[in-house]
C-alpha cells in the first residue's frame, strides 16, 4: 500500500488531479456494462409503487430549464434542512447525540453547506453559508446562481434556478479518524446529501439537477475556500422546471 506521513496528502494527490475530462470520446467498452452477463437471473416480484418514498424516487429526474418563479424562505428551508438539518436528540446506550437527516461515518459531519440564491423572497440574491445547528444562514458574498455558470463549465442549465447547493468537505475531520480511507466517507456523504435535495424538491414541486462537472478552483475561490483542505464535492440546482 502507498504510504505517505499524512492521510490529506494521498487524499489531494487523488483530488487535486481529477479534474473534469477535456472531452467524453471513449464509448464504455461492452465488456464493462454487465456484470455476469452469462449467468441465470432469476425474476423479482414487481415493484409496489404506491408508497410515499417510491412515488418520490420515481419522480425525480434532471431538470436542465428553470424558470424565474419566486421562491419562499420556508422552501429553502426545507431543501436546506433535507440534506444536513438536525431532527433531534437520539439516545443510544446512554449516549446522547444529535439526529440529523443524512447519515456521517463516525458522526463527524465533514461537509459544509453553501447555497448560491435568486429570487427567494426577503433574502438578497447571493451566497450564503447554512449551519445547521440553529438552522441559520450567514452572508458571504455576492455571487449569484449566474456567476456560478462558467466554473460549472458554461453548463446555463442553472440561469434561473433559485437555488445552487454547494456541498464543501473539510476532509480533516474524517481524516483524522479514518486515515485515508475518510476520503471516500466524505464523497459518499455528499452523495447522501444530494439525493435528500433531490427528493426534498420532488415533494416541493421543484425540478433539481447535480452537477459534478465544475472547475474546482473557480468555485473554491468563489466561496473563499482553500481547495486543499477544504474543498467543493458537488453542486445541485434546485428551481421550479419551466415546461
Ligand atoms: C455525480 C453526478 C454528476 C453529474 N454531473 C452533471 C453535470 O455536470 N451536468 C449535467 O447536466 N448533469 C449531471 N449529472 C446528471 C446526470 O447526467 C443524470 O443524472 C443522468 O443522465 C441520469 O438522468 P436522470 O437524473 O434524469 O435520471 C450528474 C449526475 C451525477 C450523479
């Protein structure tokens, strides 16, 4: 196994070098795309769909048009709340802790929340930091779902969204428990995160897109971030589809 004196420094030689591709040419060879392909299969009973959470799965989709609709505090809120809210105090063996909405390796909670807003009535178009321990937002600066389009690659599908989720991660606080290996939880958390956006949006009515094609640095120094050990994972759109 490669050894280095510091789990961060393996964790940047992977992260600081996996920047987007220059272009998608290479189809995926046949061999890649099914795992077992000369095995049996055996046949599931179908899926019930009439359910809360199967409904929403089914719904969501990428929305790539967004439309100027206004929308409330209390929605962001609960989009914000979704992905990294605090639900209550649980009590495990005598141990009190806090309930939050997306699971954490070792409930060490790596990842910060940063939302890029327009039209979200009675808050200043511009980004914002979420804490939530007292789900409160924090000015920090100016920059709008707009600015946010060429570090996304020129990717407008956001022009009109009212909300870009910034999913950052201090890699340091998984770091320090699980070596390298902390690395993964931090994406995989990120991961956890977004899909609770998406569904959130579906239940609201909203349309959503992640995106993980961005120019780290772009958007690392919009958010006044190192890059190093801290740094943006992944971003999702959230606004009203227009159809
Ligand atoms: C990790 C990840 C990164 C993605 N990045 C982008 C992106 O940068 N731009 C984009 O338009 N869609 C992006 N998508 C959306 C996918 O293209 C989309 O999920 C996929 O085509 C399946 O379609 P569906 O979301 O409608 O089911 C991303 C999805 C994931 C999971």
């Amino acid at each position: 196994m490669y050894k280095v004196n510091e789990p961060l420094e393996l964790t940047l030689l992977y992260h600081l070098n996996s920047p987007p591709p220059e272009a998608y040419a290479q189809p995926v060879p046949a061999g890649e795309m099914r795992y077992l392909a000369d095995t049996p299969v055996l046949e599931l009973p179908p899926v019930p769909r009439d359910n809360p959470l199967a409904s929403l799965l089914s719904k969501r989709l990428s929305v790539r048009a967004f439309q100027n609709v206004q929308m409330s505090q209390t929605v962001l809120a609960q989009l914000l709340d979704s992905a990294c809210g605090i639900n209550g105090l649980r009590q495990v063996q005598g141990y009190t802790y806090e309930g939050r909405n997306a699971p954490s390796a070792g409930g060490l909670y790596p990842l910060e929340m940063f939302v890029s807003i327009q039209e979200v009535t009675g808050l200043a178009a511009g980004l914002y930091h979420y804490e939530p321990r007292g789900h409160t937002l924090q000015w920090v600066n100016e920059s709008t779902p707009h600015d946010f389009i060429t570090p996304l690659l020129d990717q407008d599908f956001i022009t009109h969204a009212n909300a870009l989720f910034i999913l950052t991660g201090v890699f340091m606080r998984s770091l320090y428990k699980y070596g390298t290996r902390g690395y993964r939880f931090v994406l995989f958390e990120a991961g956890h995160q977004a899909e609770n956006i998406c569904l959130m949006a579906v239940e609201l009515g909203l349309g959503s897109l992640c995106l993980g094609g961005f120019h780290d640095s772009s958007i690392n120094r919009l958010l006044g971030i190192d890059g190093q050990r801290h740094a943006t994972l992944y971003c999702i759109a959230v606004g009203s589809e227009k159809v």
